[in-house]
C-alpha cells in the first residue's frame, strides 16, 4: 500500500499597510463666494453647515484649508468633482491635493 505523502506549506507573512492618505486643500481667491464654498463643503465634502463654515472662514483668512483626508483615489475624485461644478457655476475656486 502506498503512503501518502502530505506536504506543509508555510504562510510567509505579508505587511499590509494602510493606504497612504492625501489632504484636499481649499485655495483662496477673490471671486468665489462663501456660500458657495459652504455648499461644496457640504454637497462632495459632507461636512456639517457648521463645519463647512470653519473650513470655509479658515480659507478665507489664511489662504487655504483642509477640506478632508483621504486615500488618493477619493481625494482626487473630490478634487475633480468640486473642480467641475465650481467650473459649471462660473467660479474660479482651486483645490489641491497632497499626501497628508
């Protein structure tokens, strides 16, 4: 009879690390209202009427302001989004990524 043979394979470990994060930065310009920065915070931004308006008065006296962190697939389809529909209602407003 036979025998049979029967093998162990080791698991090697493998280090997974989290996706590296990337900031959304808000610019500063003259024409862009603040209730228009206020409504993209809170429509792609999610952010609360009272968070948006922090964020929204930061950019306002120090020239930028992080609207969010993320993994850099979302914070560039943020970036894109807000970029567009600031476009499509004729306003100049610049948002930036970096890594965080």
């Amino acid at each position: 009879m036979a025998k049979e043979q029967t093998s162990v394979k080791e698991r090697t470990h493998t280090n997974l690390r989290e996706p590296r994060k990337y900031k959304v930065i808000l610019h500063n310009d003259d024409d862009t209202t603040m209730d228009f920065v206020v409504f993209v915070l809170m429509k792609i931004f999610h952010k609360s009427e009272e968070e948006a308006s922090k964020v929204m008065l930061q950019v306002h006296h120090e020239g930028s302001a992080i609207a969010g962190i993320y993994p850099y697939d979302i914070a560039v389809t943020k970036v894109e989004l807000a970029t567009n529909f600031a476009r499509e209602n004729n306003f100049p407003l610049q948002l930036t990524y970096e890594p965080a």
